[in-house]
C-alpha cells in the first residue's frame, strides 16, 4: 500500500539554512516521480528497499543510480530529476527540503555536489543519527520551530561529517567578511529597489567580483539572494498580517504587483493568494 505524509514548514525566516517541506513515503512498486526541478535543495534518504534516481549532471547530461537502504541522494536547485521504486523491492524515504546562504558550503563539506548526489557513508552510528533527525522533524510536525530547526542543523552536521567523501570547511576571512557585510546590506535596505551595482558599490567592491565571491560562498548570485531575502520577508506578512498583496509586494521592494506575484511563485510555486489561503485555512 502507497503511503505518504508531508508538512509544509511554518515559519521562513531562517536566512542561514531554512527548512521549506518535509515528509515520509512508502512507495508501491515502480513508483515515480519526475522529471521535475526544485526550487530548493532535496534530500531523500532511503529506510528500506530499492530504487533508481535519474538526474542531470552539471553539463545536463543525465546520469543513472542504483540506491538502497542506508543510502540517501540530493536533488539540487534547478535540477532535472527522476526517481522510481524498484519493482520488486520499492523504497520506504524520508526527505527534507531546506535552502539557505550556508548550505552550499555545507555540501562541498560534504562531498555531495549536483554530478555526486549520493550520500553514503562508513559508519552506521552516524547514518542512523542523520536519519533519526530527519524522522525526528517529519514526526514532530507539531514542535516549535526553533525544535525543528535545531534538528535540522544536526541531519547537515551528521551529513558533513559522515559522508563518504567528507572534507573540511574551508574559509577565506576577508570573503566572509564581504558576504557577511552584503547579506546586512540586504536585510537593512530590501524594502527600497536596490541594485547589485548600489549593493557593490557599498562595500566599495567591484560587481563582478562581489557575484563571483557571493556565488563561491553560497551558491546564489547576489540578486537571486536579495530575491530570496524579499519573499521571506512577504511569506511573514502574508501570514501574519491581513495587508493587501500590492502592499506587501511595495513592502519588499516590488512596486509592480505582477512582478511581486512572479517572483514569490518562483520562489513557492503557488502565488501569494494561495500560500495566505494555505497558512490561514478557513475556519
């Protein structure tokens, strides 16, 4: 019998690494999924059974892998991909879906990277605890969310240090302190229109080595987090405010209506209307 169960996460505001869904499915024989792209970063790790995900490298080439039990793969931003149940042995998965500016650093750690998207690793204790943090926030939808964030930070400490290609993090102080000054530019100044070229120019950097370095430590461009970053900050007042959406939009720097409702969908995959209907269901 196919059994599924998912939660959407109910608060947006963690910028550093943020939880988005999660949930747990037992699959019936040659069940798929795909091809499909995320949004965000989706990290399945396999209970029991079978199964093969099918996935574009970095070149777009599609690439096939054979996955079992103890085992766990990643689906990247923008990423084709396609998973399917064994026919004889279907998978049982719990997975998590999470961004966030430091999750692409996180992963190089990890040794996990778009054209290497398997997880294994050589010590059982370690996969059992990544896998008890993910069941520990897929069975506790109910917990605060400073709770399911805390787990989460652990399933990425247990995927850093267990994985079968693990390395080290490695930081250069004088990039982090730009990126560390960018993202607090962004944060004081998202409500008004600003520009990469505005945001550079306050750091007194050149533009095209402020993408480069944003995107080496984050694996976002400056204006992709700035996007980000302003439908955060709207997913907040949708839910906890009863203003109309154009002011919500104008609120975090979108003064086109139209534009504002493009980019929180790409973001979400549903509009602003239907992610308010869906935080604040009738009654």
């Amino acid at each position: 019998m196919h059994k599924y169960t998912f939660a959407i996460f109910p608060n947006q505001t963690y910028v550093d690494l943020g939880l988005y869904q999660f949930g747990h499915e037992i699959c019936e024989s040659g069940h798929s999924f795909g091809p499909a792209r995320r949004n965000h970063y989706l990290f399945h790790y396999i209970i029991n059974g079978r199964g093969e995900l099918n996935a574009d490298d970095s070149r777009g080439r599609t690439k096939n892998f054979r996955l079992h039990a103890g085992e766990g793969f990643m689906i990247f931003p923008g990423q084709v991909s396609t998973y399917i149940a064994d026919m004889h042995n279907p998978w049982e998965y719990t997975w998590l879906e999470f961004d966030g500016l430091r999750v692409k650093q996180a992963l190089d750690a990890a040794g996990v990277s778009i054209s290497q998207p398997v997880y294994r690793t050589k010590f059982p204790e370690m996969r059992e605890k990544l896998r008890d943090e993910m069941l520990a926030i897929v069975h506790n939808d109910n917990s605060s969310t400073f709770a399911m964030i805390a787990h989460l930070y652990m399933f990425m400490d247990c995927l850093t240090s267990s994985a079968e290609n693990a390395g080290k993090i490695t930081t250069g102080r004088l990039r982090d302190f730009y990126i560390r000054e960018a993202v607090a530019y962004i944060e004081k100044n998202y409500q008004r229109n600003i520009t990469i070229e505005e945001l550079a120019s306050a750091l007194s950097l050149n533009r095209s080595y402020l993408g480069k370095i944003f995107r080496i430590a984050t694996g976002k461009t400056p204006q992709g987090f700035l996007m980000r970053y302003r439908m955060i900050k709207a997913a907040e007042l949708l839910s906890h405010t009863k203003l109309p959406i154009n002011e919500i939009g104008a609120a975090v720097g979108y003064e086109n209506q139209l534009h504002f409702s493009r980019a929180f969908k790409n973001i979400y995959s549903v509009s602003p209307r239907e992610w308010r209907k869906k935080q604040n269901p009738p009654e």
